[in-house]
C-alpha cells in the first residue's frame, strides 16, 4: 500500500519543470519549491534579481502545501493574548496584508472570503478565549463572539476573525507559479541539493551540478544548513492528521479548537464539483508513534457519530516545525553574513506565514525595512534560551538514537543524522524520530533535512 494522498492531490496538475543539468549562477537560488519559495521568488524577481528555484521533488509544492487545510488566516490558534502587547498590532496587519496582497494577484476561483473562528468547549479553554478576544479588541477588526457555531457541537464559546481566506492549495500553487515564471524565475524540480558551501557561495545538486548565487534562500521546511546557529536544536517537528470525506452541505466558514486532544479543525470545499469536509486533529512529535491508524480511526469515527458522515474518502498527514518561543525564523540566519537566509518554524500556519516570509525576506535582501522583520529575525532568542532548549532537544533525540539501536535494530538508518527509522503503518512511511525526516516505503525521501534515500534490505 502506497503512502496516503490529501483531497487536494485530485485534481489540478501541479508544474513540472526540467532537472537541473549543468552548472549555473543567478543572484538568488531558493531551495523549495512550496509556496514559500515560490512567492518568494516572485517577488524578488519582480524587483528585477535573477532567481533560480530547485525542488528535490517532482512538482512545484507537491509536498507539505497539498498536506494542509487551504486555510489563509492570520488567527494562529491562541497567539495575540501571548505576544506582547507592542507586538500584536505588528503580528496581525503583517499577516493580514500579506494574505491580501498576494490574492489580489490571484484569479477568484483561486480563493474564497470567510470569517475565521477559534472555538473552546472546556472551562480551561474558555477562559484562553476570553483573554484573546480582549486582545483581539485591541486589534484593526470587529471580533465576534459567539457560543453557536455551524458545527453540531457543543461550545462553550467561539471568537471570530473576519474577512480571512481559504484556498485550494493546488489551485493556488498554480497560479503563484504562472506569476513566477512571467516574473523570469527559474525552476528546476527533480533536483535535490546535498550540499551547500557559504564561503563559497555555491550549493551542489546531488548530481554534483553546481549553483552559483549571491544570496541562498532555504525554504525547506526543515533547513538544512540551520546548524550554523543552532535552529536545528531550536526546532521541533509535529506530526497531525486530517481526512476528507462527501458532504451533502457546505460550511460559510472555517474553524480551530484549541482544547488539547479534542481540539478539531474543520472546513469544507468544493473539489472537482463536489463539496468536501475537510476535518483533522491529533497530534504527536513526528517519528515517535508507530501505530498512527488509531488517530485516522478517531476521526472516522468522530465524522460518523456527530456529522452522520461515512467513511472519508481521504486520510492524509501532515507535518509543522515549530521555535522555542513559537514565532517562526524568517530571515539572514547570522549577522555577520548576508549569504544565507531561512524560513521556518511556521507551526500549523505554514500557508499564511509563507506569504508573509516572501515579503520579509524580499526586504531583507534589498535592505529595506519591514515591520514584521525584528519579530521573526532566527537570531532573536537569547542564547541562553537557545541553550537550554538546545540541550533538551539534543537529549532527546540522543535517547531516540540509542533506543532506535536497541528497540529496531531491524529499522533502516535515516541519511541525514543516521537515527533509526520508525515504520509508520497508518501511513506507510519510514519516520525519523530525531529531527522528522520521513520516506515513502519504497525508501525515497519525503520530507526532510535528509537528502538521501534510504537503504533498504529486502526484508524491508
């Protein structure tokens, strides 16, 4: 059995482009291809760089784009209560015009105006919600509070931003990608790059073509050069679960619960003519579970006990990376050097928050000012939080390393740090448990930081 495909992966063929086959220079290259590295190649193209875009898969955003819900929001769980009080005006105008800039290049039936609702049915949550709508008033939008939602469940309370957008992430990938490609970029998909070298401003393709650029962009989800400043023990990788089945109706708008473990995230969509509901929830440290089918199973029964639907026609899951102090690191990833720049640690908010890291790493490579750029700089945090959140990352995954040895002796070797692999029967994949790297069954890399497949023995 094949790894799982999301509801997304039906339809709209995503870009295909050439492999790359020879040497090369441009003034940026951006590694990956999903909408972060696509918008941000447009925009900086637009400003008239040479930028070339390489994709170690097939299609251009064919990887955790298509995993997501198509929710285009800048109400990020819990988020505007906890940031300081300076920052939330910053947080919300920032991710709310980026969203609105980039669909304003869009065609409409690549998107669609809801209002955007996060919603509690415990005290403890409630009492999360309460503190959020108050920030929320101080925000630019009239929030709405609410104890009724479309969902046939019991709330305590829901508070609602409106005016935010879901998308058909292929739909959307695609039109991004005629934008970039109008622009001048260039894309070469198929072409995994294994090594980057910043003194000399050169990264190599694993068929051993060189890259040349001024400035290299890592939009990877995962970085794979972060260990210069320590992101790689500054990130976490999270593993949560969705499912798609018919609807008879469609829903006006979106929701999140934020209750641990009951907490659900719902839309619906309308997908080659029939409408979908989209549902998930669940979630655990990417690689530490072996037996996932019970969270697909918790949802199927979920969908036919309180929305009276059948089985989903789709299960899918998808996987977010999230920073020590939950804002993600968009931007040079040292002061002293301005060659390489990351974007990551967006959490469940990866469709948003790629928008809003095109803007911010465009400025930053023309050195223009960006109001969102001090609050997502990857050096921010204080060393001594690094540290510790250093040593508790690295812990764990040196228990992981040696568990793997003695627990599944039998597991092939990740290729990127050479922890033992998990395999993953809800979704047939080969799952790292160190820093998330995952491989269909086949052993070919899925997602990263590993950039080698797998070596598989027969029994495998």
């Amino acid at each position: 059995m094949q790894m799982k495909k999301s509801v997304w992966e039906t339809s709209n063929k995503l870009h295909s482009a050439g492999k790359l086959n020879e040497n090369t220079q441009s003034d940026i290259c951006i590694i990956g291809a999903g909408i972060s590295g696509i918008y941000t190649a447009y925009l900086l193209a637009k400003k008239g760089l040479n930028v070339i875009v390489v994709e170690a898969n097939e299609t251009v955003g064919g990887t955790a784009t298509l995993r997501s819900t198509g929710k285009l929001t800048a109400q990020h769980a819990v988020i505007y209560s906890a940031l300081p009080v300076h920052l939330r005006e910053t947080y919300y105008n920032s991710n709310n015009n980026s969203i609105e800039q980039a669909c304003s290049l869009l065609s409409i039936k690549a998107y669609e105006k809801v209002t955007s609702y996060l919603y509690a049915q415990t005290d403890e949550g409630t009492q999360q919600l309460k503190e959020e709508l108050e920030a929320y008033k101080k925000l630019p939008f009239s929030p709405i509070s609410t104890s009724e939602i479309e969902l046939p469940i019991n709330i305590q309370l829901a508070i609602g931003m409106p005016n935010m957008t879901q998308i058909h992430p292929a739909q959307f990938m695609k039109e991004l990608t005629t934008l970039a490609l109008q622009a001048g970029v260039t894309i070469h998909t198929n072409t995994r790059i294994t090594k980057v070298v910043p003194s000399q401003k050169k990264v190599y393709s694993e068929d051993e073509f060189e890259i040349s650029c001024k400035h290299l962009i890592l939009c990877t989800h995962y970085p794979i050069e972060s260990i210069r400043n320590l992101s790689t023990m500054k990130l976490q990788v999270m593993r949560s679960y969705l499912c798609a089945v018919e609807t008879p109706d469609l829903l006006q708008n979106h929701y999140f619960g934020i209750d641990p473990h009951i907490g659900r995230t719902a839309r619906t969509a309308l997908i080659g003519g029939k409408p979908f509901f989209i549902y998930g929830g669940g979630s655990h440290i990417a690689g530490t579970e072996e037996h996932t089918s019970t969270y697909y199973e918790t949802l199927q029964n979920e969908l036919k006990s309180i929305y009276n639907l059948e089985k989903p026609n789709y299960f899918w899951s998808s996987q977010d990376v999230q920073t020590i102090s939950k804002l993600p690191y968009i931007g040079a990833i040292s002061k002293n050097n301005d060659f390489l720049y990351i974007a990551t640690g967006f959490k469940k908010w990866g469709l948003s928050t790629s928008l809003l890291a095109g803007e911010i790493l465009t400025s930053a490579i023309f050195h223009e000012f960006h109001p969102a750029a001090e609050m997502m700089n990857p050096q921010r945090d204080s060393f001594s939080k690094q540290l510790i959140y250093g040593f508790v990352q690295a812990s764990f995954i040196t228990e992981e390393f040696v568990k793997g040895y003695v627990q599944r002796s039998y597991a092939p070797k990740c290729t990127h740090l050479g922890c033992k692999t998990k395999w993953n029967e809800g979704d047939k994949t080969w799952d790292c448990p160190c820093h998330g790297s995952r491989f269909d069954e086949n052993g070919q890399v899925v997602e990263g930081p590993a950039v080698y497949p797998l070596k598989l023995s027969p029994k495998d």
